[in-house]
C-alpha cells in the first residue's frame, strides 16, 4: 500500500443495526433503569443539508431539483440470515455470584450477546458444550453453554484485572475459584 493512499471502508447497511426503529424492552425488573441509558436517535429528515464535509462538488446538477416531488420509496433487500438467523437465541441463566457482580444494565447487556451466540460455527459445532470466556468492558464472564437445551449458563463474573491471593488474574486462577 502507498503511504498517503485513502482507504474506503465500504460496509452494507443493514436497517436493524444501522438504524434501530424501536428500543425492546426486557420483561425483568431491569427494563426501566436499562432503557434509560439507551437514547433514541431522531430520524433524519428529508431536505434538510447535512453539514459540509469537505467532499462537495462545485459542479451543480443538470436537473433541477423538486421540493414537491415524490421521492422514490427506498428499497432495502437484507439478508435472509439477519432477518431469519440459522441458529435460534438461547436461553442464558446466572450463578449467585454472578448475579452479585453484575448491576441490572450490564446483566442485560451480558444477556443481549450470550443469546445470540457469539461462538463461532467451528466452535458450536466441533465443541458445543464446552466453557466458554469473553471480555466487556472490565468484566471476564465464563459461561458455559448447552447445545441439547439451547442454554447459556454464567457462571462466574470477575474483574478482569483483579489479581487472587496467589498473584495470578482471578479469572485465570483454577487454584481458588470452583468452575462450577
């Protein structure tokens, strides 16, 4: 690559991601602190100018420009697999002591990614009812997932670089901590 080339970052627009329509709400205690932290963006609105980003043309256009004329209704296609994903959510239950370290939006938020399965196919498959480690935030989650009952089960919920009484990480420390 030479030194100074742009570079475009092309990527699709997809509707439920790009542009979220609605806020869904959890039928746990936690939906009113959760859905406070959440803002909607306004919808963009027709003729109004984005401001300048250095990307203008002097060239006008050869047709002009009706304010009265319909628009064209934008065409979306998505993707089956979005709209349809292959593998159904699962369902995510918590340990006591996970219960304990998560506040109500991080516990929805733990939630919202273990339903959705953020294994790869290669590890779903090959090795689906294995344990199971992520990084949020400051957090380490260790769950462990079920393919027969379509489940998630977490854990054990520490801080990711909190250190045991051994010296090691908690989180990486088999010694003091039960699996289980």
């Amino acid at each position: 690559m030479v030194d100074g080339t742009p570079v475009l970052d092309l990527k699709p627009y997809i509707p439920y991601y790009d542009n979220p329509m609605y806020v869904m709400r959890s039928s746990s205690g936690c939906a009113a602190s959760a859905g406070a932290a959440l803002v909607e963006s306004p919808p963009p609105h027709r003729g109004e100018r984005e401001a300048p980003d250095g990307e203008e043309c002097e060239q006008t256009s050869a047709l002009p420009l009706s304010v009265d004329a319909p628009s064209p209704p934008h065409v979306v296609r998505v993707p089956s697999w979005i709209t349809d994903p292959p593998v159904s959510q699962l369902n995510v239950t918590f340990s006591d002591q996970a219960e304990e370290k998560l506040n109500c939006t991080t516990r929805e938020i733990v939630s919202s990614i273990l339903r959705e399965d953020p294994r790869s196919v290669y590890l779903r498959e090959r090795y689906g009812n294995q344990f199971y480690t992520f990084l949020i935030q400051d957090l380490h989650v260790s769950c462990k997932f079920d393919n027969a009952l379509h489940t998630v089960h977490v854990y054990r919920v520490a801080e990711a670089d909190k250190k045991c009484s051994c010296g090691v990480l908690e989180w990486q420390c088999n010694e003091h901590n039960s699996l289980v």
